[in-house]
C-alpha cells in the first residue's frame, strides 16, 4: 500500500471479487455441475431402458424407423438399385402369355432380354413360327413398349428351333462342333 491511499480502498474489494467467485457463482457452477450430471445419468438409463425392450422404437409420428408395407418397400429397393426396368420385363416374361395372345405363347418363348441393346430375344419351336413372329415384330415391339414404357424394347429377335447335338463320329476332331468349325 502507498502512504497516499487510504486502508480498505474500494479497490482492493474488487480485486478480491474478480479473483474468487462469490456465493451467487458458486451456486450457480455447483447447478449446471449437477444438471450435467444428472442429464448423463439420465441418458445411460435411457440406453439400458431401450437396449432391454429391443432397441429405439419409434413414437406417435411418422419415422424412417416405421414398418413398410412389402409392396412399398421392394418399390424403394428396384427404385434405389436402378432395377426397374429388369424387373418390368421379367414381368413381361412371366404375363408373356397375356401379351402376345395364347396361340403365339405356345409357341414361342421369351428367353433374355439384353438391357444395353435393348432386344427382347425370343425362341420359336418350328420355323414356321420363327417367320411368323418375325411378321408380327413390329406390333409386339409396339404393344410391349406400352406395357412397360417408351423405348424399352427396339428391337424383337427371333430365333427359330435349336438343332439337336451333333453326334460324335469316326471321322471328328475331338472338341470339334462340326461344320461351324470351319465355316463359320
């Protein structure tokens, strides 16, 4: 203390108050302390309540956490993975019947269906069909792409019947296929 300061000067007080909290602030740190503490303990009962039935379960609203219905969510699941058009012309190939009528049906048979080209590939069990399918390929193309959307299908192959296996004889290569060997 210098000698022109009198003992007990209002600043020396304020000094004292600056450096320890008062009992106001110290009431109010002890609050928040036991809040803190008290909302940590709340939540870890919390956890063991939800881990105990099963997990979280969703409330009165609407949540992502609800059941779908199976149609809704395989709808979601094509949508996500990009599969709706496979999975229309799967379809397509189980209503074959349906769509081409049941005297083509009975004949022909859709086999694959090659998604980057866009052609339905169909096999015929005579000749005689194979033609005829491929005179009616154009109104087949048109009636599909109403049935699962514009474009989808350009192009309608037809193959006819597939020859029996050629039989081995005494004059083939082994791993010979026949004649498709040489010529093509």
């Amino acid at each position: 203390m210098s000698a022109d300061e009198p003992a007990g000067s209002p600043e020396e007080p304020a000094a004292k108050k600056s450096a320890e909290p008062s009992g106001v602030d110290l009431a109010r740190v002890a609050l928040r302390a036991a809040k803190e503490q008290a909302r940590a303990r709340g939540d870890a009962a919390q956890q063991k309540k939800q881990a105990r039935r099963g997990g979280l379960r969703s409330g009165a609203r609407a949540d992502g956490r609800d059941p779908m219905a199976l149609g809704a969510a395989i709808n979601r699941l094509l949508t996500e993975r990009g599969w709706e058009t496979p999975a229309a012309v799967g379809g397509v190939m189980g209503r074959w019947s349906q769509i081409v009528g049941e005297d083509l049906a009975n004949h022909c048979v859709p086999e694959k269906y090659d998604e980057d080209e866009r052609v339905l590939i169909v096999r015929c069990d005579s000749t005689a069909w194979a033609t005829n399918l491929r005179l009616l390929a154009p109104q087949l193309v048109a009636r599909l792409n109403e049935d699962l959307g514009h474009g989808t299908v350009r192009f309608l192959k037809v193959n006819g019947p597939g020859g029996p296996p050629r039989r081995y004889g005494p004059l083939r290569a082994p791993g010979s296929t026949g004649p498709g060997d040489t010529y093509g």
